[in-house]
C-alpha cells in the first residue's frame, strides 16, 4: 500500500501517522497566559533534542477539523514558560481528564484533580503528583503551517528538573520500572512502560567493534529459522569465535538430538538461546552443527 499525503484528507493522514509512530512520549504541560490564568494539557508530539543545553520539544498542534489553536499554544506565546511533565500509569486517567477541550480559563489542575506547586524558575505551577517535571523557558515557537494539522513546535531550555525518589536506583539514575511511565498509540490506545515492555539491548558501541551480518558465516546469514534479531545478535561480536565443546550435559544431549535431525533442528536451537540471551551457546551450536 502507497500513501501520498496529498491523495488523502489531513484527518487520515493524521491518524496513520499516529497509528505508525508509536509509542509517543507524553509531555504533559502546565502553562500560563498573560492574566494568570493557568492551563495544563498532554502533547505526544514530544521529545528530548539535546543535553548540553537540555533541550525539549513538542508541539501543539492546530487542530485538524477547525484549524483553531491550542491555549497551551496561546499560553506560551505570551508567556513563554512551561513546566513538561513524564507522566506515570498512575495518572493516566486523570491526564486524559485534563485533554478535555474546556474553555479558556479553566484550571484542568482543578478539573483533573492534581495538587498545583509553585515552580521555583518559572512562573507555570508544576504537578506535585508527577514523578518528573522540568521547568522550562521557550526559547522558540515555531510555526510549520497555518493549515489544520500544522505542527507548532516549543523549543524548551529546562532549567530545573524535579525528580522524585521514589523512581531512582541505587546508582541515582531513573529505574524505568519504578517510573512507570506512559506513552501514546493510535486512537484511544495507550501503553505502559512496564513488565515485559521493558527490556535491554546490548549496545555495539560498547564493543571495540563489531563484525556486522555481511561477515556472518553463509549457513548463518541465509537460515530460514534465525530472524533478523537473531542475526544482529550473532552479528554483534567483535569476531566469529571458536567452536568449543559444551561442559553442561543438559546442552551436550540437546545439541546431540538436534544434530541427529538436521540443519533446521540445529538453528531451531540456536535460537532458543538467542531468546534466552545466551549468544555464546548459539554460536558454539551453530559452529558445531557445521562440522561433520
């Protein structure tokens, strides 16, 4: 299926892009207009672009049916000050309460049920209840269109990051299981960061280098069981390694029988352990399985 943007209305357009590019951050933010009137409001289009300075962005965008502005758009032209908040599962009801179009000069602090506390570096009141809010200062707004769906993206300094105890480990860096955080999907879906959701990914780069899919043995590279996360994994060493023999009589006797049934048995079990993240055994599996 090819979609060109200009073959179809900005309502489907803008609901493919957000059905494809998931999950989103959330950007919950508090803002205020020139008479004090305070607003609070989530933006998924939302990112971190930079840590020296700390750099974060979103975008309130115009709305697609109408083409009329956000007050959180309104807010920051005026004042321009926000405080960005990472929302957790333990919100999310409540920050999809504060969604709710009211009219101008409603506190959604009030509405959504959340404790205002006064900033320290900013004049937006922050969420006492969210685990992480930073306080920022516009540095720019900048304007991609003066059509329904246009873009409007805040360009924000953080000044002062507030986060809670709570989320931290013992290193002092932020446990994601322990934030809990939340992201956007398509329509009314949501997700948690949490559980199976969670997961590592050695980084290559942390290796001197790697050898890459194209240096991986042929008999590896073209298996028809071995998928792509497989292949970047065995891909990831810094060199194809040795054929060993196996000290676990638990892994000699299930490379035996599945060498007794052939190739696909072979890589069948080779990636069982890549599943279980034990890229070593996979290899030796492999390599052996060559050898008659």
């Amino acid at each position: 299926m090819i979609i060109d943007p200009k073959d179809i209305a900005t309502a489907r357009m803008h609901a493919l892009l957000l059905g494809s590019v998931t999950p989103r951050p959330i950007a919950f933010a508090s803002t205020i207009d020139k008479d004090g009137n305070v607003n609070l409001s989530p933006f998924s289009f939302f990112n971190c672009f930079g840590s020296n300075p700390p750099l974060l962005v979103f975008s309130p965008n115009r709305r697609v049916r109408d083409n009329t502005t956000k007050h959180t758009f309104e807010n920051v032209t005026e004042v321009p000050e926000v405080v960005i908040h990472i929302a957790s599962y333990a919100m999310v009801q409540q920050l999809s309460l504060a969604s709710v179009e009211f009219p101008k000069g409603v506190n959604e602090f009030v509405k959504a049920g959340f404790t205002e506390e006064p900033s320290l570096k900013v004049k937006p009141p922050r969420i006492l209840e969210a685990p992480v809010a930073f306080e920022c200062k516009v540095m720019q707004v900048m304007p991609t269109g003066e059509q329904g769906g246009a873009g409007n993206l805040v360009i924000c300094h953080v000044l002062l990051m507030h986060v809670k105890e709570a989320v931290m480990d013992d290193a002092g860096r932020i446990d994601p299981f322990k934030l809990d955080a939340i992201a956007r999907l398509g329509g009314d879906w949501y997700c948690r960061v949490s559980g199976d959701a969670i997961f590592k990914v050695p980084k290559p780069l942390e290796k001197k280098m790697s050898i890459g899919m194209d240096q991986l043995p042929r008999h590896i590279r073209t298996s028809r069981i071995l998928s792509g996360n497989d292949l970047g994994l065995l891909a990831s060493v810094e060199a194809v390694p040795l054929a060993t023999g196996f000290n676990d009589d638990a892994e000699r006797l299930a490379f035996q029988e599945a060498q007794a049934l052939g190739g696909e048995a072979i890589h069948n079990l080779a990636h069982q352990y890549l599943e279980q993240g034990k890229t070593e055994l996979a290899w030796n599996v492999l390599l052996l399985g060559q050898i008659k």
